[in-house]
C-alpha cells in the first residue's frame, strides 16, 4: 500500500510542478491515504494510476501473448539461436501450456493488480470530501464510476481466462472463487450501475458512457461460452445502441488507417470510444514494436530502436512456396490483394500506407523524410551480409535442402521468417512521431462486427452483410468494391468467412483467441498445431497463485 502512495506522491509532483516552490523534503516512505490527499492533483493523479496500469494489462505482454499467440494468426518462432525462451512460445502456440506458465499466470496477476488498485482508490474517494479539493460530488461519482468500469474490464479478463475467480471489491479479506454465472452478474452489475454517471464526453483515456455500454455488449456476446446462457440478442441490442449514438456520438473512421493514428497528429479519429494515449520519453507504446521488428528494422523504419525480431503473423505458405491447407491462419493471405491494408508499409509524404513489412527491406530514406532508397538492408544472423526480405514461410531456409528437410515449425525459423505486423505505425523519429502513437481499446467497428455477427447467428446474412460491407468499404478503391462487397456477394458470407473477417478486422488487437473460442474453433488445427485432444478453452488456475491462496482450487479440467 506505502509502494503505491510512494508512487502517487511522485505522479502529483509530476503534474503540479509548475505551481510547487516549497522544496522542504517528504518522508515518503510514511505516506498513507491519511496524508497523501492534500490537493485535487493528488487526486487526479490517484485516478489515473489504474488506467496507466490497464494500458500495460492490455498491450504489454501477457495478457496480449495469452489471446494471440494460442490462436492462430501470430507466433513467436525460435530463429536459431534466438527466441526459444524455455520453449514457451512452442508450448502456447501448441496448446501444451503447464499451470506453472509464467504467461499464464500474468494472465492472472495483472489484472488483479489493476483490481488492487481499483479497490483502493475507490475506498480512497468514497471517504473525501471533495468540494474541499475545489472539486464537485459530480466529479467524485465520476471518478468512483470510472474506476468501476475500469475493475469491470478487468475482471473480463478473468472471466474469460479462467472462469472460476474470486470476485475482490475490499483488498480486506481473502475469499474463493465465484462462478463464472457469478462474476458474470458483477461485471454486468457494475457496468449498468457505473453507465450513467459516466460522461457521454471523456477526457483523453478515461471511460465514458459508450465504453462501458461497449463493455457490456461485450459481456453479452461471449455469455454462451463463459456461462451457458445466450445473450446474443442483449449484445447485439447493446451494441446497436452505442450505434445510434444512445450513449455518445461516434461514427466510423472513413481512413482505414485513421483508427490507428490517434496521437500523431491533432486528428482524431471519430470511431475510437476508448483509447490509450501515449507520448515519446513519457509513456511510450513500445512492446509490440520490441517483440514484432527485427533488429534491422531501425534503418529501414527510420529509429533507433533495434527490436527483438520475436513476433510474426503465422506462415501461409509451405517451404515450397503452397498455400496451406488449413481453413484457420494464413492470415497475410486471407487478405484481398485488393484491399489496401495488404500494402507494403512504407512512410509516404503525407503519412503512411499499409499495415505490413514483407519482401526485401530498404533504407529509410532520410534526405527526403519518408520512403527508402534503393539501398538493401542486410541480415545479420542466418542471412548475415545478405539481403533481408521477409516471407510467409516459417523455415531453415537459409541452410538449402538440409533446413528444409527440418520442416516448418515454430521451432525452425530464422532471422528472416514471416511477415510483420505494423497496423500500429512506427513512423521515423526525425519527425517527432516514433511511438507516439494511441493505443484504441474500444472502437466504433466492434459495435458493428457484433451487431453483424448476431444478425448471421439469427440467419440474417443480408443484414450481417450490410453491417460488415459498411466498415470494410474503406479497405478498398471505389474500382475494386463491388468484387469484395460482402452485400453484392452474399454467398461468399458463410461461417468461416465470418471467422476470417473476424480476424482480419481485429488481427493483433488482443480479440483473436475469445473469438475462436466463441466460434468453437479454438481446437481444431492450423500451422504446426495438430487438433487439440482435449478442451483447451480455459487456462488453468496458476500454481502460485493457487499457493498463494489456500481458499482457490484447481477448476480447470485437465489440470
């Protein structure tokens, strides 16, 4: 608790520095909620702190390789030497995960520890009074609902993981796990109860009235699987509320790359109902860039952030250069060679196009600050002194017919192996934009796609259709749209192209695994995974956190 205040205490001094010129000393080491609260920046900085830890829940690690990397669309191959990491890349993307995964026990603790976090400052707030602050009881029932919210969406992630989890509003006591129909109910119950003392207009980051209706339409379109009781009409009402603008006014992005730029510029995008911002050299959104570009990537991208060379979109083709057989990934192919999103991601003079590095990599081009060069970036592993173009094969490729041989497996790639992903661009340094960048939680699109999703579970394809084609219009050039428009070919709109369309719309926004799932197809086969022999659904309770409280029991089946 003393940790937390410590760090408060640091984050107040951050935010009112301007107005501070008392220098005496704080022994902060003794600073409780008793004394931390002296002014409303204490406060405000108080508030703030969970959604600073909900942007790491979601986008820096764990929680992230848990929904990606078990499905079908990403892996994190061994390329040579590097990338093995105790096998537990293989033993994710092979659904052969143990109860002493440390991946699956972040899954676990991060978002308890938002939880924590919640708790405390909701109990903080309910005690202040807060026109003594200079503030209203109207912002004391915002922050209190915010934080609410903000616990709810945690526990999504629980519920979704694990199922059976102890439900913590106090930080008092130790309790057991509820059901899941139970934690159901309490995220429903806050997210209805916090709704309409949210803003239907927000500050930057923080929640308003359509997040949490998004939240809960959400909840409802995933109920069937996490508690056996469909709730595809309450989703899809929800969803179409959020729409109609019931909660707040957005409207889809008519830029396919405008969802993705929020903080670049001073445009923002209309579809986006909860972001995460970011700033360079404050709170950077770096750990997709790390995991996803290969240490050379800094010359081509225009940086100086060289990457792990980890993260790649699964292989759609063999090491003879065939198209899988497999219904589930290959997602780079899945893509329409119509649509724009399949472009080669290069800088442009006026921003950026394409969300994907594929084929031999150039020289950022610095005299004229956009573009490359007619220089070739080379390999320095595998392809040391070669040229570095990446394919859509996971292989020894390097090494002829005696690599080859040694098959494609997310134990045999190299330096050069898949296709990245960059629909979060990495724009160059020299401009003042590498990784400022937003973060979307939340956006306008997934309203439709559930709306969409349970017209086609109610038999009405025309209307899942229409929901579909009225995002994906902007994908593609005027010339090409009537190829690709979902209402002009209602027949190609069948169960598993919903799936793919799920997947490419959503691809590396952490919603792959709870799809698959929904869709009972999380165990069936794709790239180097054979069908699954038992029900892999639900990860396992973790063991330290099974020793860590003696009141939890192992519920996962098969554990």
């Amino acid at each position: 608790m003393k940790k937390i205040y410590k760090l408060l205490a640091l984050l107040s001094l951050i935010v009112s520095v301007n107005s501070c010129t008392d220098l005496t000393e704080i022994p902060y080491d003794t600073i409780t909620a008793d004394n931390y609260y002296q002014d409303k920046d204490a406060i405000i900085a108080a508030l703030v702190r969970p959604f600073e830890h909900g942007h790491w829940c979601g986008w820096d690690g764990d929680r992230w390789l848990l929904q990606e990397l078990t499905a079908d669309n990403f892996a994190w191959p061994q390329k040579g030497r590097h990338g093995y990491d105790g096998g537990q890349w293989i033993r994710l993307h092979g659904h052969a995960w143990t109860v002493e995964e440390g991946v699956v026990n972040g899954g676990w603790v991060g978002p308890y520890q938002g939880i924590v976090q919640c708790n405390t400052f909701i109990a903080d707030f309910e005690k202040l009074d807060y026109p003594s602050f200079g503030l209203t009881d109207a912002d004391k029932a915002d922050h209190i609902g915010q934080l609410r919210t903000l616990r709810a969406w945690y526990y999504l992630f629980l519920i979704d993981f694990f199922r059976n989890v102890p439900i913590s509003t106090d930080n008092t006591t130790i309790v057991g796990q509820s059901t899941p129909q139970e934690v159901f109910a309490f995220i429903e119950k806050e997210l209805k109860e916090s709704l309409p003392g949210l803003p239907k207009v927000a500050k930057d980051g923080r929640l308003n009235q359509s997040a949490a209706a998004s939240l809960l339409a959400r909840l409802y379109l995933n109920s069937e699987v996490w508690t056996g009781q469909n709730r595809y009409a309450d989703a899809k009402k929800t969803a179409q509320d959020v729409i109609n603008g019931v909660y707040g006014t957005f409207s889809l992005d008519p830029d396919y790359r405008g969802p993705f730029a929020d903080g670049l510029t001073d445009r923002r995008s209309p579809e986006n109902i909860w972001v995460f911002p970011h700033k360079r050299n404050i709170y950077e959104f770096g750990w997709m860039y790390n995991a996803m570009m290969h240490y050379q990537a800094r010359y081509s991208l225009g940086n100086t952030w060289g990457g792990w060379n980890g993260i790649v979109l699964t292989p759609s083709r063999d090491l003879e250069g065939n198209l899988y057989p497999y219904k589930l990934g290959k997602p780079y192919e899945k893509f329409s060679n119509d649509d724009f999103r399949k472009q080669p991601f290069r800088t442009t003079a006026t921003g950026y196009e394409g969300f994907f590095l594929i084929g031999q990599q150039y020289a950022y081009d610095a005299a004229t600050g956009y573009g490359f060069t007619d220089e070739k970036i080379l390999g320095t592993e595998e392809w040391n002194g070669k040229p570095l173009s990446y394919v859509d094969q996971v292989g020894r490729i390097s090494e002829g017919a005696t690599g080859i041989a040694k098959g494609s497996h997310v134990a045999t790639g190299e330096e050069n192996s898949g296709v990245r992903l960059l629909k979060f661009p990495w724009l160059p340094e020299s401009k003042g934009l590498f990784q400022n960048n937003w973060v979307a939680e939340i956006r306008l699109t997934e309203m439709y796609y559930i709306v969409a999703e349970c017209m086609f579970r109610e038999g009405d394809v025309t209307g899942a259709a229409q929901m579909f084609d009225a995002v994906r219009k902007r994908n593609f050039p005027a010339g090409k749209w009537a190829a690709n428009s979902y209402v002009q070919n209602v027949s190609k709109l069948t169960e598993d192209e919903v799936v793919d369309e799920l997947g490419r719309e959503f691809l590396g926004e952490r919603h792959r695994r709870t799809d698959l799932v929904r869709w009972k197809r999380f165990g069936n086969e794709w790239w180097d995974k054979p069908a699954d022999s038992k029900d892999n659904t639900v990860f396992p309770i973790p063991s330290r956190a099974l020793n860590s409280n003696k009141l939890l029991e192992q519920t996962t089946p098969g554990f």
